[in-house]
C-alpha cells in the first residue's frame, strides 16, 4: 500500500499548510517558526482507520478472486471436454460446443477486468476517505500546537528531519479517537491519482 500512498501524499505538504493562518500582508513575522513533520505512510498503515479500509479492500479482492477462480475452472473443465471428447462429436456439436467455449471464455475476460476495476475504485475511494481524514487530523495538531508548518516526511523537499519534530504518533491518537471524525471534514480534499500498481483480484485468459 505505501507505494501509492506516497503518490498521494505528494500534495499533503502544501494541503496542510494551507490549514495555517497566513501572516496578513505588512505584518511583522513571527518570532518563531515552528516545523514538524509526518510520516503518513505510518498514518496510512497503523492507524484503526488504515487497518479498517485495508480489511475492506481486502474482502472485496477475495470475493472477486473466488468468484473468477471459480468461472476459470469451469472454463478449464469444458476445454478439458473438448479435446477429449470431440473426435466422436458430430460436426455440429463440435461447431457449438466451440462457440459456447468462446463465449466463456470472453465473459471470464470481462469479469476479470470488471473485477480489477471495481477492486481499483474502492482502493481509490478507501485512500481519499482516510487522506481527508488524516489531514484534517494534522492541521488540527498543528493549529492547536502552533506549528507553523506542517511537512509529509518522506516527500521532497524533506531531506532530513529531527525526530524531536514528528508528530506522527500524535495524529494517529488522534485518527484513533473520536476527535479524529469531528477534525475531519476540516481537511480539504486532494484529488486521487490512479496507482501505477493497482491491486488485481485474480487471473484469467
């Protein structure tokens, strides 16, 4: 999972950021700055919410690999048929028995693909859900902190980071508790790319 999540994380920098209060125009700056910084794949892996939408995607991959291993042994079974049986098969059964076998197995196709898809969108939908949630969960941390910035800590242009600076185990507490829900919807969302890799369900021809 973490691979694509750090493609979407590439904007978590800036979303946050966008969560401080900027200094008005002719204001004096501020005395002090104050940066930290969040490993989100952490986020991603260990908190409840993580661990809850890895089991859902998880479900719905396993449905749909039973269900196409299942058409592809049927698929097996009747070429399996044919071969054997088809030298003492008039022409015309032969010609049907062919045809049907065709039909079989362009559905299995399509279910394969219809599978990878419906397994690619909730993937999608599951990482939009749990990045706005733990965006908001971050900016909340920060203003409530004073952080003046918030970085991701394995994106550009993080090149090194103190420790003493990650709040990372303070915003999955807080995904975890009943403040994450409400800090939620406060993190504009950031659009999903496609996974360069996504999850595939199961075989097929």
């Amino acid at each position: 999972m973490s691979s694509f999540i750090r493609v979407l994380m590439l904007s978590a920098a800036s979303v946050v950021a966008a969560g401080v209060p900027a200094v008005a125009q002719g204001a004096p700056a501020p005395s002090e700055i104050r940066l930290a910084v969040v490993d989100m794949d952490r986020v991603m892996a260990e908190s409840e919410m993580g661990k809850m939408e890895q089991v859902g995607i998880d479900r719905l991959k396993g449905e749909r690999t039973a269900l196409i291993a299942a058409k592809q042994k049927e698929l097996d079974a009747m070429e399996e048929q044919i071969r054997n049986a088809s030298l003492s098969w008039s022409d015309e059964k032969r010609e049907d028995q062919s045809r049907q076998f065709e039909v079989k197995r362009v559905e299995l196709r399509r279910l394969n693909e219809d599978a990878t898809r419906d397994v690619q969108a909730e993937f999608n939908h599951s990482m939009t859900k749990l990045q706005k949630a733990a965006l908001g969960v971050t900016g909340t941390i920060g203003r409530e902190k004073g952080y003046t910035l918030v970085l991701e800590k394995n994106t550009v242009p993080v090149l090194f980071a103190s420790d003493s600076i990650e709040i990372t185990d303070d915003v999955i507490r807080r995904l975890n508790s009943s403040k994450g829900a409400d800090a939620a919807p406060k993190a504009p969302g950031a659009p999903v790319k496609p996974a360069t890799n996504p999850p595939k369900p199961g075989g097929g021809r």
